[in-house]
C-alpha cells in the first residue's frame, strides 16, 4: 500500500527525531556538573515523594524552578533511574518542538513544513541540548510553542492559539523562571512597535490567558516560597538578578560571545540561515510598511525573536552556551522561508553560497570521526586518520557541491544537507562514546570503585572538580562528602582525589590508616581507604 505524503512526512520525522535525540543516550554518562546534579535532584524528590522542594543531599536545592525535575521524576518511575532517563525529558521536548513546527508550517505555510522540521531537529544545538540533562531544551520547547503560537494568534485572530501561547509561555516559566515571559514580552513589543501597532499589545493582554497563566505557573511558587522562605532571595536575586548583573558564578565571556556560539549551535545551516536574515533585514528596511502589512511580516517576527535573545544574554555578566538555544528555531525557521520563497520562484542557489554552505555543512565530520583524538589529546593530531578525515569531508562538500549546483537547488537543500549530520552523530556516537565516558564521565569511575568494595561505604572527595562530585553523588546515589570543607567522615570511608595525594590525605586525617586502592588515569584520579577514627 502507498503510503500519502502527509504519511510519509510523519515516519521521516520520526526517523530523524529517533536517530538525533533519542538514539545512544545510554552510550556515555552524564557529563559536566549540571547533568548529575540535575539527574540526582529529581532522584532525591522522587524516593521523598516531594512534588515541590527540590533537594540535593537533603538540602533545599533552588535554583531553578521544577519542569525539568518533574519530567525526570516521570521518566525514573516509567523507567528506573539511570542517565538515560534523565537525558529523556530532553529529548521528548525536543522532539515536541520539532512537531509543533511542522504543525504550525502545515496550518500556516503548508509545503514546506517538513523542511522547517527537519532543519531545526538537525540544528547542532538543538541536537546536542536534546541529549542534556539539562533545564535548556524544556525552555526552548516551551518558548518556541509559545511564540509560534502567539503567531499563529496574530495571524488567524483565533483565541485558541492565544490560550496555547499563555499556556506554553506558563511551562517556560516553570522551565527556568521569569526569562520566558521576559523575553516574549520584549520580542511582541518590538514586533508590535515595528508595526507602530498599540492595539496589537492590548489585545495580547487578554484577561483569560493572563489567568490561565497564573493559575499554570504561580502555584508552585507560592508553594515552594510557603515551604521555602529563602527562596525568593536564592532563586530571584541570587540565580536571576546576581546571574545576569555580576560574574558571581563565574561564567565571563566577551560581549560578542553569542555570535559565533549561534552560528556554531545552527550549523549545518549557518550559511543559508546568515543569507536569510540578511535578505530580510534588507526587504524589511527597504519596504518596512509593505512588509508589515503582507505575509512577508513572520520573517520580521523571526528576525526579531532570533536577535533579542542574542543581545539580550550578551548583556548578561554571566554567559553558558545553552542560554541562547531558544533562539535557534527562529534561524531555522527563517531559513525554510527562504528556501520556501526561492523554490516558488524557481530561484536556484548563487555558486559562492553553495561552496559556503557544502563547507560548512561537510566540515564537522572531520572533529566527528577525530572525537577520540580530540577528547583524549586536546587536540587534531596531523596524520593518517586526520588526512582520511578530512578527505572524507572534502569528498562530501563536493558531492552536496555537485547535487546542489546541477540538480535539486533550494528543493534539495534539506535531505542533502542532512546527510553529513546523521553520518556525525553516528560517528560521535559510534567512535567518540567511550572516549566521552571515560575522561568527562565519572561512570566508570563510580563502577570501578564499587567493584572493589565489600560492603557499601561512605564517599568523601578532596580537591577534584565540582563535575567529578556532582558525577558521583548521582552515579553512587549518596552524599558526597568534602575535606575542603571540613567534611571528613569520622568513620570508615573512601575518598577520591587528584593521583598522587596519599602525603595530602593522610595529613587531613591524621592518625587514622590510609590505603591507596586504585587510580582513574584517563581523569587523573586516586581512590583510597581511610580506617575510623581510633582504628
């Protein structure tokens, strides 16, 4: 049987948001400290059964509001506790974002839907947050469903979107805090003032998705202030107000840190995405009103929503990659207008655009198949597997080259530019996995020690990164302790420290027998065992 269009549209979806989310999150371990303290966060809340405090270590953890945590809490009761049930809300919003964006093309700009989907699943920084463990991609989901939903209001008059966008924009706000609603408000704003349309805010501000929003989004902060008094000092000034003002968490980067971090999160489409908000930024500026007044006005909202958050977080004091992901589906989307606009006209691609593009989208697959060198040396080591490497992604720009320039032109820019993107996240995943495991993971570690152990002990850690504490605390499932701050067990335990600080250790504990166990060389790390107190 034949299967429709509509059918087959549905199943390629599927296939790629299976493939680019979902696949191998098991392969390496959770990584960086966020993942880990994440993952362990929703652990602890689950076996409370505590719905609003977040915890870490028994501890009220306030940092962030609960979405993530919920979803993780579902994922462990479904599945059990692992690291790839806490990768799994990630990928599950992810892929209800790419879905939302294929609905909303469908309803709105029908024929290339799947174009618009397909390129933001393949985004590299969609990709990568959708196998995080992280608050990022809950965010960006929400965000991006509410605004393509306010859209879709401004377009149809139809209050049922309206509601949608309230609704979704109330989940961002349990994402990750007032940024959500911030950052729409500042992008409807704009837009409306870019229309020199008052009414069109008014008309926003409509009474019953202002209470659907409070009633979605204000019940847990009440509560959580009820249960938690300090909370709206941690959570408000410290991690919103002191994050965007100050270094306090040490996070500083250049003013222009987002350019190339937007650049780098939408490749393999960064050249044709930079293409298109050049050519609308010059159609808009050359015929604003009649813009404005035509369908012509989502690439305006585009434009928009991908540089207020771009300026936006260059003014924060406080810069992390993942801030800027729920700009991304606006690059994406703006480009499947482009290409839209140009296969209707039967326009084909200039020659320097595609050579830019068959560069950019080929060159990843050479830190791809070199991800063991990379992660283990720190660097591309010049030889045999380099040249293989780099022969490959030449031999690739060449052919997207070749197909883009004689054959398809804008009709094929999606499907061939998606062929370099599923043979890197194959390679990373297929050759890179291990590598990742063992020198960013602590994994390993926490199975190597737990091998060796007769019984189960207390954990404690001294001079090691937050990363690798974080890291056991989720894998070992306990409290970790630290001698730098004056947390020494005074019974039998272990401890894990930096090689060769058995002279470091035995000092901390003076009196008491140290016996080194064993070492992690890939992370430079010792484990030892340290007798109780009078032993």
């Amino acid at each position: 049987m034949k299967l429709s269009r509509e059918s087959t549209n549905w199943l390629l979806l599927a296939g790629f948001c299976g493939f680019l989310f979902f696949f191998g999150l098991a392969y390496f371990g959770l990584i960086g400290a966020d993942e880990p303290r994440y993952a362990q966060v929703a652990r602890e809340m689950l076996l409370r059964h505590d719905w609003i405090t977040p915890t870490l270590g028994g501890k009220p953890w306030l940092e962030k509001p609960p979405l993530y945590y919920w979803q993780a809490m579902l994922a462990y009761s479904i599945f059990g506790v692992s690291d790839w049930a806490a990768r799994l809300p990630s990928a599950v919003d992810a892929t209800l974002m790419v879905v939302a964006i294929y609905l909303f093309l469908k309803r709105f700009r029908p024929g290339f839907q799947l174009d618009g989907a397909l390129m933001t699943a393949s985004a590299a920084g969609v990709v990568g947050f959708a196998r995080a463990a992280s608050t990022d991609m809950p965010l960006a989901a929400t965000f991006t469903i509410a605004l393509l939903a306010w859209y879709a209001w401004y377009e149809s008059e139809s209050h049922r979107y309206l509601a949608i966008f309230y609704c979704f924009l109330a989940l961002g706000m349990l994402a990750k805090g007032p940024v959500a609603p911030l950052l729409a408000a500042m992008i409807i704003v704009i837009f409306a003032a870019a229309k020199r349309d008052l009414w069109l805010l008014l008309r926003t501000l409509w009474i019953p998705g202002i209470l659907l929003f409070c009633a979605l989004a204000l019940p847990w902060y009440i509560t959580v202030q009820m249960r938690n008094p300090e909370f709206f000092r941690i959570f408000i000034f410290e991690h919103n107000l002191a994050r965007f003002g100050t270094n306090l968490y040490h996070h500083p980067e250049p003013f222009w840190y987002y350019v190339p971090v937007t650049l780098i999160g939408l490749i393999p489409w960064t050249v044709f995405m930079a293409a298109s908000l050049a050519e609308s930024i010059r159609v808009w500026w050359a015929e604003r009103q009649q813009m404005l007044r035509s369908e012509d006005a989502l690439n305006v909202f585009l434009v928009i929503w991908l540089i207020v958050p771009i300026v936006f977080f260059s003014l924060s004091q406080s810069k992390l990659p993942g801030y800027i992901v729920p700009a991304l589906p606006a690059g994406t989307l703006l480009l499947a207008e482009y290409v839209r606009r140009r296969v209707t006209d039967d326009e084909r691609p200039s020659f320097f655009l595609i050579v830019l593009h068959s560069i950019v989208a080929a060159l990843p697959i050479v830190p791809a198949l070199m991800i063991q060198y990379i992660v283990l040396q720190h660097r591309i080591p010049w030889g045999k597997a380099a040249t293989i490497s780099f022969t490959f992604a030449a031999v690739l720009a060449i052919g997207i080259a070749i197909t883009l320039r004689t054959k398809l032109g804008f009709g094929g820019l999606r499907f061939i530019t998606l062929v370099p993107v599923v043979l890197a996240v194959a390679a990373i995943l297929r050759l890179g996995a291990p590598a990742l495991d063992s020198t960013l993971s602590v994994r390993p570690l926490a199975s190597e020690i737990s091998h060796l152990e007769n019984k189960p002990l207390p954990l404690a850690v001294s001079g090691v990164s937050r990363q690798t504490e974080y890291g056991l605390e989720f894998y070992r499932n306990q409290i970790i302790d630290r001698y730098e701050s004056g947390q020494v067990p005074a019974g039998e335990h272990l401890v894990v420290a930096p090689e060769g600080s058995q002279t470091e250790i035995a000092k901390r504990v003076a009196g008491r027998r140290v016996s080194y166990l064993g070492s992690f060389a890939p992370q430079g790390l010792d484990y030892y065992w340290v007798s109780a107190v009078g032993m």
